[in-house]
C-alpha cells in the first residue's frame, strides 16, 4: 500500500512538471498549446503519445514521458515496484537534485513500513490513485489553457492561475498522502495556501527570466500591482525605475507572506516523517528565496537565490516542526530588518511578518529546535580564532617593540 502510494505521489508529481514544460514552451503556437493541456490528463493513460517541446535537457526528458505513465498504468498492479527505475531515470533528466533526494528518502523509509499483501485492497488503493491522479491533471491542465488566452489582470486572477498551477499539486498530493492512509485528509484551504506560496515565491523570483523569454515573454505579475508603479511591465528593467520596480516587487512579496500561517499550520500536522520532509523543504526554500529578493533590485538584474551552502543545511538538517518555525522565525526577521519606511507597504509587510513570528513563537517550539539559519556556533568560534589572532599579533607586535627598545 505504501509502495503504490510512492509510486502514485511521483507519478502525480512528475505529471504535472510534464505539463508545464507545454505551458512553458512560448514557441508552440496557442492553437496547439491549449488543446494539448486541455486533453493532456487522456495521454496519461497512453504510453506510446509523445510531443515535442523545451530545449535542451526539457526537450529531453518531454521526449522520456512514457516512462511516467507506464509507472501510472502500473499501478494497478502488484509489481508497482517495478516502476521506480523509471522515476530515477526521469529525475535524473530532470536534474532535480531536491526532488531525487525526496524520492531516495522516501523510498529508504519504506523499507521499515509494512506493505499489505491483499490483491483486493490494493487494487482499490491504486484505482483510488488513479483516479485523484486524473482529475487533478484534468482540472489544471484546463486552468493552464485558460491562462494561455488571458492576462493575469487581477489580484483574484494572480490566485486563480497560482491555484491550476500549484494549488491543485498541493491538493491532488494531499489526496494521495491520506489514501496511501499515512495522513488525515487537510482542508483544501491550506492546501491551497501551500502551492501558493511556492509559485507565487517562483513568479517573483523569475521576473528577469520570464521578460526575456525568448520568441516571447511570459509573465505573470498581475497588473493590479504593477500598474501602480510603471505604465509598463518591462521598464523595472531600466534602471531609471529602480525605486518604483523595487516598490513593485515588495508589494508582490507582501502578498504572498498572507499564505504563510496556512502552511505553518498544514506542515504542523503531518505525522509521516517523509512526506513533512517533502513538504516542509520546498516551504523553507521558499521563505528564504523571499526574504533575499525582498527590497532588492538583483532580481531585475540577474539570479537571486539561496546559497548552496545554506540550500544543502536545509536539506540535510530539516527534521522536525521546530525546525520550520525557527527557520521561518529566522528568514522572516531578516525580511523585517530590510523594510524601508518610505515604502508604501511597510506598514502592512510589518503586520504579516509579526503575524509570522508569532505563529513560531506561539508553537512554543523556538528552543527545541536544531537547525538555525545562521549557526551561531560557527560565528561563535570564528570570532573566538579571529580574538586569539588579533591578541597574537598585538602580543608579538608589542615584544618586538621591547626588544628593539
């Protein structure tokens, strides 16, 4: 049972990657994109379709889609194991390195899980996936269509689009995690909140990325925000408007700090020690990706992104709930630090970044936590060495000035 449920989460996951490289694609013509999203939850069902699109390693692994939805046709059968060198393989195309250590993890947790050896239930088990699997994919798929042929004009748009792209991952995964029975089922709203988070995160951070989209550029910054500051999206590249992009972009972030207590309060009641890993690292990555692009122009000059460094801590070193909050506490203070007071938003960024800190602080869990975003411990003894050193020199200095005296 819990086998099918691995194998069932990654097929959903990777469906929907599948999906949005086609929505991605800006070189495909509207005419063929949309009836491809709108019909793409069929092909899951056909092993043998195939279209062409991305380029480079995308182009790659569009082209290795039939090894996902043999691993989903296979689940209806009791040699559902047999599918995850098809995963490893597609992952691996995906050069992913988060999402192949959520796959090892949560396949090297199975071994010390029980699997149930009853045809009849596990038939049922793996129709069940398939069919949440299906429905969700049918549903964002139709959303990614619609977005095709429209702007994100609205705030209300901006969530509807955050919500077929992301929200609907979030509820389809949440679907299968309690099928697999590991997890109570969670209200759609947090749910929701989570895949909002992430893309919203995705959105602001690609702004460079998505005007530049070559043959052309796509985005998805709603014009309700941007408009308050620019006649045009694309003057916050110009550094004349680095005030008013800056401003733009804080006003997107404060946005998005409004899904944060809805992810706290999911990831807090996850019991399956992987799946809370599967979902808090994305939510850390997130928090932090935000914190660094808040009030800061790189994002309209190049990359901005969490160091490597701090990337593989997170990963290796997040293991409990307190973890989360304090890493939230931690990048949601250096978020607060860099909030100008001629910001037009600073008054309400302050109010969700205190709404913040108080859902860690209420947790009560602060103190039990083991990870912290800037170890203390290693500032502790570098400050220490950097001491002795200076007391060195100044020792030897003062010597050498008693000997020549």
């Amino acid at each position: 049972m819990v086998l099918s449920g691995m194998i069932a989460s990654w097929s959903f996951y990777l469906m929907h990657f599948y999906s949005g490289l086609a929505e991605d694609d800006t070189s495909i013509p509207s005419d063929i994109k949309v009836p491809i999203l709108q019909s793409f939850y069929c092909h899951i069902y056909d092993s043998q379709w195939h279209f062409s699109c991305g380029t480079k390693e995308y182009k790659v692994l569009m082209e290795k889609f039939h090894l996902v939805s043999t691993a989903f046709l296979e689940l209806d059968r009791r040699s559902a194991s047999s599918s995850i060198p098809f995963f490893k393989d597609a992952i691996y195309l995906n050069n992913d390195s988060h999402s192949l250590l959520m796959f090892q993890l949560y396949f090297i947790l199975l071994l010390n899980k029980p699997c149930f050896d009853v045809s009849s239930y596990i038939e049922f088990m793996a129709s069940s996936y398939q069919e949440a699997i299906e429905d969700i994919t049918k549903r964002m798929g139709a959303g990614m269509a619609k977005f095709i042929c429209k702007e994100v004009e609205t705030v209300d748009d901006y969530d509807e689009y955050c919500h077929y792209v992301a929200g609907l991952v979030g509820l389809g995964l949440s679907k299968l995690f309690h099928a697999s029975g590991s997890e109570d089922l969670a209200s759609d709203n947090l749910t929701n909140s989570m895949g909002l988070f992430l893309q919203k995160t995705n959105i602001i951070r690609d702004y460079l990325e998505d005007i530049n989209e070559i043959p052309k550029s796509r985005m998805f910054w709603p014009r309700e925000i941007w408009s308050k500051y620019a006649d045009k999206l694309e003057d916050f590249k110009y550094a004349e408007n680095s005030t008013k992009a800056v401003q733009c972009l804080n006003d997107l972030v404060t946005n998005a700090l409004m899904h944060i207590e809805d992810c706290l309060h999911y990831m807090s009641s996850l019991k399956d020690v992987s799946i809370f890993q599967f979902c808090a690292i994305p939510q850390i990555m997130a928090i932090g990706t935000l914190a660094l692009c808040y009030n800061n122009m790189q994002v309209f000059r190049g990359v901005v992104k969490m160091r490597r460094g701090l990337t593989a801590r997170v990963i290796a070193q997040t293991e409990t709930m307190a973890d989360v909050y304090g890493v939230f506490f931690d990048f949601s203070s250096l978020l607060e630090s860099k909030i100008n007071d001629d910001d037009p938003n600073a008054s309400l960024t302050r109010k969700r970044v205190q709404a913040v800190k108080d859902c860690c602080i209420s947790s009560g869990l602060l103190n039990k936590r083991k990870f912290h975003v800037h170890n203390r411990k290693s500032y502790t003894s570098l400050l220490i060495m950097v001491i002795v050193l200076v007391v060195a020199m100044l020792f030897s200095l003062s010597r050498r000035k008693v000997l020549v005296d």
